[in-house]
C-alpha cells in the first residue's frame, strides 16, 4: 500500500507543478505534530504484519516515528500519558513509558523537532514537574513542550492513595495554581543572570535570581528554580480540556490546545471562543494555537483506505470495543447494542459532578448523534478509537480536507494520529506533506530551532524586566 500511494503522489505532483508558482503564501502556516500512541492509534495497529508488539516499550520505535516526522518537517511529537493502566492490556498495548525519560531519548536522536509530553497536576508538584520540562528543554536546545492535563480516572487516584477523584472544579482549580507556580519558577532567572566569566570569577548574577514566594490554596513554594531559561525562553504550555474549566484553563496559560473536534463548524466555534477568551485575558487573539486530533487512514484510492479501514477494525474484538465505548460514555456495556443506537438518556459520567472526561464524551455522543449512528457503525466511523476524528482517504482528499479546515479558521493545524505507526505515518508523510507543501500551506524547511519559533510564538519575556525593557522586547 505505502508503494502505491507514494506513486500515485508522484503522478499527482508532476501533472500540477506548474501551480506551484502561480500560489502565494498564505498569512498563516499550518503545524503538525505527531501522537505517538505506541503502535498507532487504532487499537489492533499491533496485530498488523510489520508491527513489532513489544513497540510500546521499545525506544527504537519511537525515535524512528519521531525521525520520520522530523524528516517530514513536523513541529514535533506527542507523548500522551496515564499513571494507571487505562485500558484492556488482554488485547491492546498501553502507554507505558514516562514520557519526559523517553523524549530526552527522541531529543538525543532528533535536531529540530519539538518534543512535548503530558505531566498531570493532579498527581505530582510543581517544583518537580518544572524541572523535569525545563531539563528537557535544556538538553533540547528549547524544543520542549508541556500538555497539562487533571487526570479523571479512578485508577490513578487510587495509585496515588486517594479513595476518590476530586471533583473537576477542584482539579482545575489546582491545576491552574499549579501552572501559575510552574510559571513563576520558570521565570524566577532573567534571562542575563547566568554570566561564568572565568577572570572575574562570577559565575551568576545572583541579583538576577529572584525568589517566587508563593503561598496558595494548594502549593507553598519559596523558589528560586535552579535552571536558567532555556533558548526558547521557557517550555511552551499545551493543555487539551474541553470542558469550560478546561477552556478557561487554556485561554489563561496555553500556546497550544489539542482540542476532539468532529465538525468543522464545531471547530471553528470553539477556535473562536477559545481566541475570544484569551484576548479577555489580554493574551491577543493570536496567543493560542488550536490543533484538533485528526486519525489518518491513507490509501492510493479511497476504496483501498476504506478497505483498510474495514481491516483493522475487523481485527479488534467487538467486546473491546463496546467496553472502551461505554467507558467514554460513562455508561455500563450492558446498556449498548452493536445494532441500536445509543441510548437517548446520555449525560456527563461521573456520578453528576461532571467527573469524566468531557472532551471524548462531546466528541463521541457529537458523532453518533449527527450521523444517527449504531454502535456498529460508530465503533467503525471512529476505526475503533475514542473520540478523535478519523480521515480515510487518498493523499490528495486529506490534504483536502487539512486545508479546509486551516483556511476556514476551523484549526492552525492538527494533532496527526496514523492508523498505525510507523507505516502510517511514512505514508502521511511521503503522500499529504508533499501536497501541502505546494500548496504553500506546510513549510519545506524549518526556519527556526524552538518549538516555540515553530508554532510562530513569541519568546516569553521576563517577569522582572523594567517595563522599559519589556517593550524593548516587543
């Protein structure tokens, strides 16, 4: 299948080369990163024959995945993570590795692509989880990136002696403390405080070094951090809520917010909003980059990817997946049939208080509502997966529909989740990139070296700078 579509691209390229003068650059340009969920997003991506199973676990696989995207000129790669085992390990891999270990591996093997993990606020502190990104930052050189996420399981709660999962206005209450902690160390050395002049033997200006002091609801923090600012300033902030507390979260601290979207006009109305809630914040409506999910299933003819979607969902068990359905939904299996649509009584999980993860459950209930799905049908619409859009596709009716979405406003580009990995995503890059790229929408080059100059962010000045020296920097 990779062979074919590289063809078919080539063909496709040659007969419309001469387009490529005749477009101009557009105002914005689009990113994309990749999501490296192990073996690849749909959940029998490891049953395929040139799979390795043991991929989760093996830092080769992820490296190679994170070179091919780098190859490809993607802003950078994705680690998601859970601190309990989230899914049914009898059938499908899980995410197992800690990511910010595992992304200093991809830095080392990687020269310009961002890595960007996800640290819960729920589950750890905020002086450690500073470190640990701006270390990584460091050895990066500034390519490092920081999702922030609650976390709504049961099992982590339980893996860390809590009985219960605090409720979601209290994790996100917590969590927006906890980022403005993680701000504060990271901007407690100005950007001149490191000097090392051997002759004179200073090594820090220590007047540059400033203690953050912090006394909250949650955290007791003195500072100062002990890491200098990295080249991009600090780590940029990702955060992926869909709820209203979760927007609110990003609208105050996120560069970046991966959203489920699964229609463009949904989309585009949460771009705004989301735009709109950080200009209220006096961050711009330019602050923020949204990057909806977006499953890519490729084939050199639309009939091929479909038929490669039929196979690989074919290859997960049914059992599986109404059990992982019914755990987005917050309902018990018993109460879905393969062959019946959904219930009509579906609300939030999490016993009324708003507990369970409102992204995928928008998005999921979103799309068996429009379409009047069976759960059949939805568990195949979604290639077995949880709640992200899914694109089955030529090359050219992908680069379609990124394009759509991009010039109409709908995202600033997409959160790229392959089929399978890293097939999948050689076939993203050899078939879509090259389509994009002439039509002006996906650079050829990077032009910078930070993730931030990446995703076109400005480098975040110093708290302590005199105001005259902050609109210098301007």
């Amino acid at each position: 299948m990779g062979e074919s579509v590289r063809a078919f691209v080539r063909s496709l390229l040659a007969a419309s080369a001469f387009e490529k003068t005749m477009r101009t650059d557009p105002p914005r340009q689009l990113h994309l990163n990749v999501n490296i969920l192990h073996s690849g997003f749909v959940p029998s991506a490891w049953r395929t024959p040139e799979a390795d199973p043991r991929a989760f676990v093996d830092i080769a696989h992820y490296v190679h995945v994170a070179q091919i995207a780098e190859a490809a000129k993607f802003d950078a790669v994705f680690l998601a993570d859970n601190a309990s085992i989230a899914d049914q390990i009898d059938f499908r891999p899980i995410t197992a590795l800690e990511p910010t270990v595992l992304l200093a591996g991809i830095a080392a093997a990687t020269t310009r692509i961002g890595v960007i993990g996800t640290a819960s606020t729920s589950y750890n502190e905020p002086y450690n989880i500073a470190r640990r990104f701006a270390t990584l930052d460091q050895l990066s050189a500034g390519r490092a990136g920081w999702n922030i996420v609650t976390t709504a399981d049961l099992g982590s709660a339980r893996n860390f002696g809590r009985e219960a999962v605090p409720d979601h206005a209290q994790r996100y209450e917590r969590a927006a403390e906890f980022t403005e902690v993680v701000k504060a160390l990271w901007d407690s050395w100005e950007d001149d405080a490191f000097i090392g002049d051997k002759a004179s033997g200073r090594f820090i200006d220590t007047t540059k070094v400033h203690r953050i002091d912090h006394r909250g609801k949650y955290f007791s923090v003195d500072g100062p951090f002990n890491l200098p600012r990295s080249a991009q300033g600090h780590p940029v902030l990702i955060q992926a809520g869909g709820s209203a507390d979760g927007r609110e979260l990003a609208a105050r601290h996120a560069e970046a917010v991966f959203s489920a979207s699964q229609s463009f006009d949904e989309a585009a109305a949460y771009a705004r909003e989301l735009k709109s809630r950080a200009a209220a914040w006096g961050r711009g409506s330019n602050a923020i980059r949204v990057l909806p999910g977006l499953t890519t299933i490729i084939g050199a003819t639309e009939a091929e990817a479909l038929r490669r979607r039929d196979e690989l969902v074919d290859l997960i068990p049914w059992t599986y997946s109404l059990t992982r359905l019914a755990g987005i939904l917050g309902i018990s299996i018993d109460r879905l049939k393969l062959d019946e649509r959904l219930p009509d009584d579906l609300s939030l999980p999490g016993n009324g208080n708003g507990n369970g993860n409102h992204t995928f459950f928008n998005a999921t209930l979103a799309q068996a509502r429009t379409h009047g799905y069976t759960a059949r049908q939805l568990i195949r619409a979604l290639a077995g997966g949880g709640g992200h859009r899914v694109v089955v596709g030529t090359p050219e009716q992908i680069a379609d529909d990124i394009e759509h979405w991009f010039k109409g406003g709908a995202a600033d580009g997409f959160n790229v989740m392959p089929d399978v990995l890293p097939g999948g995503l050689q076939d993203f890059a050899d078939g879509v990139v090259p389509l994009l790229q002439q039509r002006g929408l996906f650079r050829t080059e990077y032009e910078g070296s930070t993730l931030r100059e990446h995703f076109g962010l400005r480098r975040p000045v110093s708290r302590h700078l005199h105001p005259r020296e902050v609109a210098a920097t301007a």
